[in-house]
C-alpha cells in the first residue's frame, strides 16, 4: 500500500502544470538539419533565432509538433523506418516509432486537434499502396492504420473541420534504392478522409498531367495549395502550383511564360498566408510567390533554397547554406546564417497538420 507521504506527492505532480511549447520559448518553426556530420532538429523563433537544437540518428525531412506538449516527431527522409518522439525540453528521446513489417514512413504526419491521435504517411513497402499509420497520442502505441486513397502518400494536412486532406504522389518506388516503377502510369490525386478514415472526396488532375506528381501541402482556410514535381518530359512547361477546395475541381496556377521553366519541374516545399502562397525548388534554385488566389507575382533566386513557411508578412526561407531569410514580393532579406545545412521544410508548430 503507497504510504501517505508518497499519495500526496502524487497529487502534488497531478496539480502541477504540465510544460507547454513556452518552456522552449515558443519556437514558431521546427526545421531538420546538418551540422558536419550530425543530424538535428531545431526549433526557430520567426526571427530566425535557433531556440533548441536535438540530435538525431540520421537525416531528417519533416517533422510534427504536439498540439499541447513540447514534443516533435521528426520523420526520416522517405522511405524511413524510423520517426523519433523528442522531448524539446530535455532533448530525450521519449518514444521512437517504427512501422509495422512490411511498412515504411514517408516523409510527415499530423495530430488531431488535442493531440490524441497522430497520423504518419506510410507505403506499403512492396508496391507502395498508401497508408496512414495511427498511434496513440499519449503512448505512441499503434492503433492501427487507414488506406491512403491511391499510391505513395506523402504530405497530409488536417483541416479546420477535423478531415484529413492526402497528396497521394502517385509514384510506385523500389523499396531498397527508391527507384520510379510506373512514371508511364502513375495517377497522383488528393484525398479527403474523414476523422475516422473514411473517403469524403477525391481529386485528380487531367489526365495530360498525369505525371504531376502531388507532393506538398499547406492550408487556404476550407481546402489546400499543393505543389507537385513533374516527372514528365522536361521541356514541356508544367504548371507546379494547384489549389483544391473539396467538392471542387483543382485549379492550376501557372506562372508568368517566362518563368515556366525557373524551378526546373521540381516545388520541394510549399506555404501559404496572408501574403499569398510560395513554393519552392532546391534544384531551380528558386522561390515563387503567387497572391492567395494563386496569381503569379514574383520569383527570387537562392541557390539550394528548400524550406518554406508563412509570416505574418511574407515567408521564412531556408537553405542548404544555413541561411534563414524573409521573403516577399519585392524580394529576399537575411535574417539569420550560419545554421545547419537545413534540409526540405520548415514546419509550423501550433497549427493544424
């Protein structure tokens, strides 16, 4: 029988309040790097000020930030077998998730709103049909899993109504060295699943842009942008912006002609704010902005440039250089260098997805 002295002090640790994100002073930003060669995760303020930095094993790509609690799950570089539950307090690492055999993570996930559910994209190694992982927001036990809605999940955003919003990439990989196994097929789509897995809507692009892979997301209130990766013949000008609103089409949002090739196929990482939407390419070395109903309206050069989220006044940027920038429409300004390599996003932390 616990004595009395050892009951009160359980009250006592019952009472007292459980740290929130303001123990690392509210970071408004995670983002995975490289330091040498040490993998990490920080957390930025949204002056660019580094506010933590944990280890981890090895490269990193995007990660989740708990609703309530200061912990991120930070996702390996797809196809990963690992995604690690840090204390952002203490640095521990308090769970690390593995999937189930015959499983592999891809790239992110997402909390419900009270953080008693987190969602991972996951393949099916052999064939790579899309999953979403379910664990346990408390224990991190696994709970189960629900059907991704078509094939290579990667990004997923929850929206304001609680539903879960896929990019199924469309891209069947070899499970050992990630090869593409039916670029000539591929039908990437977006999914909306509701808060228990079932298929609300789907959306598909026409069928000449098959090839458009559906990659990254971010919110526009009621529905989502989506940035894709053209896996197409490279001299064809693709547009790599969309925005969907479920129970809609999905418009397209070129750039202006002369811009048609900057990012070279390829948006790495998307935003979207009050400033508009941007979205990225590490290999164009370029960002491009685009107004909030998907106007074009500028592009900045930055080589290596990745990482994106919103400001409340344009976006902050991130590079394979370490650098931190602000980023509008008249230009770029840097806030901070000489950080890690940063690698593919920067994650808001506190927001929905």
């Amino acid at each position: 029988m616990a004595s009395r002295r050892a009951f009160l002090a359980g009250l006592a640790a019952a009472a007292m309040p459980k740290p929130g994100w303001a123990a690392v002073g509210n970071p408004a930003f995670l983002a995975a790097g490289k330091t040498g060669e040490a993998y990490e995760i920080c957390g930025l303020s949204a002056a660019g000020e580094i506010l933590f930095r944990q280890p981890l094993p090895a490269r990193g790509h995007a990660a989740a930030a708990h609703p309530l609690r200061p912990e991120a799950v930070a996702f390996a570089r797809r196809p990963g077998t690992f995604a690690l539950v840090l204390d952002c307090v203490t640095g521990a690492v308090r769970h690390r998730l593995t999937p189930p055999e015959g499983r592999q993570f891809n790239g992110h996930g997402a909390f419900s709103a009270d953080g008693s559910l987190l969602m991972t994209s996951e393949v099916v190694a052999e064939g790579s049909a899309g999953r979403i992982g379910l664990w346990d927001g408390r224990t991190y036990a696994r709970l189960g899993e629900w059907d991704s809605g078509g094939i290579g999940p990667h990004d997923m955003k929850r929206l304001p109504s609680g539903a879960l919003v896929v990019a199924n990439g469309g891209i069947a990989t070899d499970p050992g060295d990630r090869s593409k196994l039916n670029i000539d097929t591929m039908r990437p789509n977006l999914t909306l699943l509701t808060s228990d897995g079932k298929v609300l809507d789907q959306a598909e692009l026409d069928a000449g842009l098959h090839q458009n892979s559906i990659r990254h997301l971010a919110l526009t209130g009621d529905g989502v942008a989506f940035a894709m990766q053209w896996e197409g013949d490279a001299a064809e000008p693709v547009p790599l912006l969309g925005l969907w609103t479920p129970g809609a089409a999905p418009v397209l949002c070129p750039p202006a002609e002369a811009e048609m090739f900057a990012m070279k196929g390829y948006a790495g990482s998307i935003a979207a704010g009050p400033a508009g939407i941007g979205i990225t390419s590490p290999k164009g070395g370029s960002v491009m902005l685009f107004d909030t109903a998907g106007a074009y309206l500028a592009t900045h050069r930055r080589a290596d440039v990745c990482g994106l989220a919103a400001l409340d006044s344009g976006f902050l940027a991130s590079d394979g250089g370490g650098a931190l920038l602000r980023v509008t429409a008249a230009g770029m300004e840097p806030l901070a260098s000489g950080g890690p390599q940063w690698d593919n996003h920067v994650v808001p932390v506190g927001v929905a997805g």
